[in-house]
C-alpha cells in the first residue's frame, strides 16, 4: 500500500498497487496467526490469502481511484493498531479477542502498568511499513520542497511501482476483481458457517481466521437478539432444572446406605450458620498454592493457613470468570450464573435485575453493602452493583489514600473502613452481608516499602514469582488484620467468613511452569495451577476444620453459602448453576474465556477439548500428568456445553432494571 495524489494522465500501474495492498494485509494476519497459534496451518494461510484479497478487491471498487491509496494508508493504520492491540491481549489472555473487547479499552488507564509489561517488541512489526512510508513521506518532501506532491516511493511520476489504477483500469478490469471478490465472500462464508460449530473459541478463530472470527461473533449476536424475544427466563429455569436432575450429582446407593446426601433427607450443614453475619473476601490474583506452602521453611501465607485449619477448605476450586475479569468474580460469586465470555457481565447486564446473594438475604433482613477502592465506574461497577441488589457500596472517595498502588487505597484501608461501615449496618440489630474485594496484591505485585515484607530467598529477587508471593503474604497480612478487628467488636462468632481468590496472577510469558517448578520446589502446571484458587470457609461454632477435596468453581459459592444459612433455593425458587459443595459427590463446572469453552473441572481432571471431545485432552489435578482414557467425561463435557448455553441464555432474558431501580 502507498499513499500518492493520483493525477489525470498518468500512467498508472494497477497490478502492483493491488499486490502491494494484498501483500502487505496478508503478511500482517500471517504475523498475527503466528502470535495466535504459534503455526502455519495450509489451510490458514489460504484463509488469511482469501481474507486479504477479499478486502483489497473491496478497496478497489468502492473507493473512488483519486481517493484509493490514501484510503488504504487510511484503513491500514487502525488495522495495525487492532492486530497489535490483539496480540497484546492474546499475551495476557490467551484467548483470541472479539470486538466486543474494544468496549473494554476505557479501562486500560487504570492498569496501564499492567499493560506495559505485556508489550513485547516483536509485536511492533505490525507497524514497520507505516514508519518506512513515513521515512520515505520526509525524505521525498525534503528533495521536492516545492512539489506538492503526495507520499510516493521517490520514484519518477511514470514509474510509480504502486500508482493506483486509473478509470479504465488498465491491466485489470472490474470484472475480474469483482470475480475475486465473490470467491473470497463466498469462502468466508462457507468457513464462517462450518465454524459456527465449534464451541472452542480458539480453535474456531484459527479455523476461520481473525477477521472471519469477528464475523461470526456478529452474526451469534444477531441470532441472540432474535432468542431474546422469543423466551422468558422461567422457561429456560424449567430446562435447567431437567438437565440439572439428570446429572449424578449424588452418589444415590452410598446416600441411602448412610442415611446422608439424599435428594429427601435434611441436606449436610443446613442451617449451621443460620441468621449468622456473612463477610466475603475476594483476593486478588490469589491462586491456590501459596496457601500451607512454606518458601525455605517460612509460611507465605500463615494467616490463611491458621484459617484454613479452622474452616471448610477446598483445594479444588477454579476461576470461571469472564472477560470482567475482577468484575466477573464479583458477578458469578453473588449469582452462581457463568459469566458468557462475550462480554464483561457488569458492562453488558449491569442494566438486569439480577437473582443475587444480596437480594436473597435483604429478603431474610440483611444489610447489604460491597467495599472496593477503585472507583466504580472502573468495569461498569456502578451498574454491576445495583443489578446484583446491593443497598450500599463503597468505592474510592471513601478511603484514605495511602498510595498503595496505582488503584489507591491499601487492603488494610479498605478493611479499616469496612469495619467502621458493619458498625452502621448492625446498629439496629440486624445481621450484614459484606463483601470486600481486595487489590493489593494486583499485578505487577508492587508492595511499598512501608507495608508488611516477605523476606525473599536471592534467588526470587527481581522476579515476577518473587513479588507475587511478597504481594500474596501482604495480602494474608491484611486479612490477618481484618480478624483481629472482628474479634475486638465481637463480631468473629456471629459471622461466616468466606475468603476466595478472583483468579489466577502468574503470567505464564514470565513462568515457565517448570522454572516456577524447580525455584518452589514444587509441581506447578501452566493450565491446573494458575486457575486454581483457594476457597476457605469458616463457620462459628463448627471448630473442627475440613478439608473437603471435592472439585468445583466459584459457580458454587452461592449454593454453599445459602445450605449454611439455612435458605432453601428450591423453596425461594432461585435458580442457580453451581452446586453445594457440601452436598455433592461428583462435580463438574465449566471454564471458558482463558480456556476454551467445554473446558471443564471435575472427577480430579481439567479437560480442555479440541474441536471437540474426541480430541480434547485431560490433566490429573493432583499429580498433573496426562489423562489418556477420556470416556469416563463426555458425560461431563456434553452436560457442561448444555448448562453454559442456559446460563447464557437465562442472564439474556432477565429483566432490565427500570430508572432508580435496585
């Protein structure tokens, strides 16, 4: 491609201003594929050949031949921008992004930090030929002071290597570009069609190709639209409910044999903490490992450890948040919805009226309040929080500034606050539900001198590894903190906490798993490591700790929770996707988004599926080897596809919240 004022009268060369345009698009989503998928498949380069040649012949009979190669410079500038801006995310995510991700670009000021680090210089390459033309653009003007000539090569007006092709089109004709232009249309339609069919993203984007893939994305949501109108949520509540009652959740023999766990009996723990307080803490970045782990003798998290004894402790809980991330966990820890992948759920049903853990427990005369130091409109959370029921939250305005890290406020800050806020929600009596989101241990880890240290062997100095388990124990630190404040008020044996992790922080570009291996003396796999987290609950009055190995996500929190208060879903008719965890022999709960939808945890495995089952793969999640029978979970995998796209259909339907309304 090459930006020239096109002249009457010259001559002009069609073929090589074609070319140049098709070569230089083709070579940039080759370089993009290859960031993607680290391969160069046959049938994706022709896809990408297709794809390229497609929206040149576009460029060609649409835009007017005075106007072609300033359009192209024009389109190949937010191009570059949008391959390099993908690239970027697939480094963080490894997901391949849609364009409904550009409605999260707003939020990059707030963890600019973050994004930095993820910026490699290879990803520049998308923008090599804009610097030679700009190189060039200077260089001719420089010689042709007085020309006022457009950007060229600095050859002479008659020879030209990439003039556009003039109304006649001198070696190429219309008809033969529209020809191509047909094919290539007609390509991509077949490919986006058979795409359509395969649930994992991943291996969807590659089979299409990025464009195409973008393609498809639109076209689900046109189909989406169309569903909304033609459903309401209690029939898809009613298929829920059959597709739930034909999974074996319970072990019905060993049930019945034992008295327990049966579907007519008095379910485990119910009511154990009934009409007790409940207190929340999700921990940033806080994957499961850290927890009774000792780095050279010394515990990085003795707080939770402590707790942990003390308290209900699942070792197998895994993220399923979304593309909100932080606001994801919010979302499916207070819903047991899944997040739909597409879009963050605060910024895209943050205007629903949402079935929640806070609205459950204002109807049995809770208070209801979430305390987080970012403000809250960072990922919508001032829509997020109304549409989940919450009666108060409180944001940044609220903390004293202590400079923590780029979001603001310490941990420490935020539970001082929260602590003083509970006295105002419990003054009259009445028990509180409260959640507090933690940020301190936010990438890239940075803990100020001031705070709390964790003393780090030489050999984690200046690692990505050495700072997250120095921001982790800060963490623990602060938690340790907000006890010892509901022990002084009396608030420790009249509350249920629950402290979970949002999701995983160890960037795999900077942890090779088996370098984290061998500097933690431990086994530690890219995919079963970094998406666990901890789950601990502690219940007053139940001293005794457990430690329950069943596999399950943050889906089950709400179920869980609500068995320990004594709140039967099925009578208030609140449907949920998780499980209580207490109350389950066999679990299996869907990842998507960081996996590619059909992964799923369950039986002591992480699948993660191929085109589809059949060439899916599976990893022990204890000893994190390969698992090669996989037919013991198609049953798991086909329930799982089936439970997310009612999830998905089912928060579609919801009701948007009128004007002021909660």
């Amino acid at each position: 491609m090459n930006l020239i004022t096109a002249r009457q009268g010259i001559s002009r060369r069609p073929d090589r201003v074609f070319v140049g345009v098709a070569c230089i698009l083709f070579a940039k989503l080759l370089l993009l594929r290859w960031f993607f998928f680290s391969e160069f498949q046959p049938g994706g380069i022709v896809i990408d050949l297709s794809t390229a040649l497609g929206l040149t012949c576009l460029l060609e009979l649409l835009v007017p031949h005075r106007w072609r190669t300033r359009a192209a410079w024009i389109a190949n500038l937010p191009l570059s921008f949008l391959f390099f801006a993908a690239a970027v995310y697939h480094s963080y995510f490894g997901s391949v992004p849609t364009y409904a991700v550009l409605t999260a670009l707003g939020q990059v000021p707030e963890v600019g930090n973050v994004v930095s680090g993820l910026i490699k210089p290879i990803y520049f390459l998308f923008f090599v030929d804009l610097l030679i033309a700009l190189v060039r653009f200077v260089w001719t003007r420089a010689r042709r002071r007085g020309n006022r000539g457009g950007l060229n090569f600095g050859a002479r007006k008659s020879e030209r290597p990439f003039a556009s092709w003039n109304e006649t089109a001198t070696r190429m004709s219309r008809i033969v570009v529209s020809v191509v232009l047909v094919v290539c249309l007609l390509l991509s339609g077949v490919w986006i069609n058979r795409g359509l069919a395969i649930s994992n993203e991943i291996v969807r984007a590659e089979n299409v190709g990025f464009l195409n893939y973008q393609v498809s994305t639109a076209i689900e949501k046109r189909q989406e639209r169309e569903f909304i109108a033609s459903t309401t949520p209690e029939e898809i509540a009613a298929q829920v409910k059959t597709l739930q009652q034909s999974f074996p959740f319970v072990d019905q023999k060993a049930a019945s044999s034992s008295g327990g766990k049966s579907s007519s009996s008095v379910p485990a723990y119910f009511g154990a903490a009934e009409g007790k307080n409940v207190i929340v803490v999700q921990m940033e970045s806080f994957q499961n490992f850290p927890i009774n782990y000792k780095l050279d003798g010394t515990e990085v998290t003795p707080n939770l450890n402590k707790l942990a004894a003390q308290s209900f402790y699942f070792p197998h809980i895994f993220q399923q948040i979304g593309q909100g991330n932080t606001s994801d966990a919010e979302f499916i820890s207070n819903t047991s919805i899944y997040p739909t992948g597409k879009i963050a759920m605060s910024t895209g049903y943050g205007d629903r009226i949402i079935p929640s853990s806070p609205r459950l427990l204002e109807d049995k005369g809770y208070k209801t309040a979430t305390f987080q130091i970012n403000s809250a409109t960072f990922w919508d959370r001032n829509q997020l929080y109304p549409a989940l029921g919450f009666q108060n939250y409180y944001d940044k305005p609220n903390y004293d500034n202590d400079h923590f890290n780029n979001f603001g406020a310490s941990d420490e800050e935020m539970y001082r606050v929260g602590l003083e806020k509970i006295d105002e929600m419990r003054a009259d009596g009445s028990p509180f539900y409260a959640q507090f989101v933690t940020t301190s241990s936010h990438a890239p880890f940075e803990v100020p001198e001031q705070f709390e240290q964790f003393a780090l062997p030489e050999r984690l100095q200046g690692t990505q590894l050495g700072s997250y388990l120095n921001a982790q124990h800060y963490t623990d630190y602060a938690l340790g903190k907000l006890i010892e404040g509901l022990k002084a008020k009396g608030l420790w044996e009249n509350t249920v906490l629950l402290v979970y992790g949002d999701h995983g922080g160890l960037s795999t570009a900077e942890n090779d798993p088996a370098w984290v291996s061998s500097m933690l003396g431990i086994s530690y796999d890219a995919n079963v490591s970094r998406f666990n987290i901890p789950l601990i609950v502690h219940v007053p009055g139940i001293e005794q700790g457990k430690k329950v190995e069943l596999s399950g996500g943050q889906m089950d929190f709400v179920p869980t929770l609500m068995n320990l208060l004594g709140i039967s879903l099925d009578q208030e008719k609140h449907l949920v996707f998780g499980r209580d965890l207490l109350n389950t022999d066999r679990n299996a709960v869907g990842i998507r988004y960081y996996l590619p939808t059909g992964s799923f945890v369950g039986d002591g495995v992480l699948f993660i599926p191929g085109e589809g089952f059949d060439d899916g793969t599976a990893i022990d999640l204890d000893t994190h080897e390969p698992v090669t029978n996989l037919e013991p979970y198609r049953e798991d995998y086909e329930y799982i596809l089936q439970l997310m796209k009612l999830s998905d259909d089912y928060v579609k339907v919801l009701p948007k919240r009128g004007p002021g309304q909660k």
